[in-house]
C-alpha cells in the first residue's frame, strides 16, 4: 500500500512537469554519446543541484546521439541509485 501511495505521489509530480523549448544555442556540432550518457547520468544529482544556482546548467544534454544517450544516461543513474541503496 506504501508503495502505491509513493507511484502516485510521484506520478502526480511528473504530471506537473512543463517541457520548455530546446535552447538552440546549447546545440553544437559534436554530439554525446554513450559515455557522455553515463557520465550525466553519474553526476545528474549534481547537475541537478548546480541548476538552481546557475541557468547554463543542464541535467541533459540537448545535443545527443539519441538512443545510445539515453542509454547511458539510465545506466549512469541507476549506479548512482544503486550505491545510494547499499548505504542505507
């Protein structure tokens, strides 16, 4: 039952969430890939952390490779979750 009031709230945080456009001058010729993923992924608590001090950062990169990106980028965050899991 825990659990399914901790899926709603959630849920119901996403719902609020407004999408604002893609900054065409974060966009360069070179792309992330995988590895760009997995880092951002790594440090997204970070990233996450720095955006509410500076607006030129980012919790994901704009220019990516897509799918080998979005990759990383969950496997990069489900480490750091991971981690986080044992310690407690």
């Amino acid at each position: 039952m825990k659990n399914l009031l901790v899926l709603l709230l959630c849920l119901s945080l996403v719902s609020c969430a407004q999408v604002e456009p893609q900054q065409a001058e974060l966009v360069t010729e070179d792309a992330y890939g995988f590895l760009g993923g997995l880092w951002h992924g790594a440090i997204v608590i970070f990233s996450f952390i720095g955006s509410f001090f500076d607006d030129q950062v980012v919790i994901y990169s704009v220019n990516n490779t897509g799918f080998g990106y979005n990759l990383g980028f969950v496997l990069g965050s489900g480490l750091l979750g991971a981690g986080t899991r044992k310690a407690i």
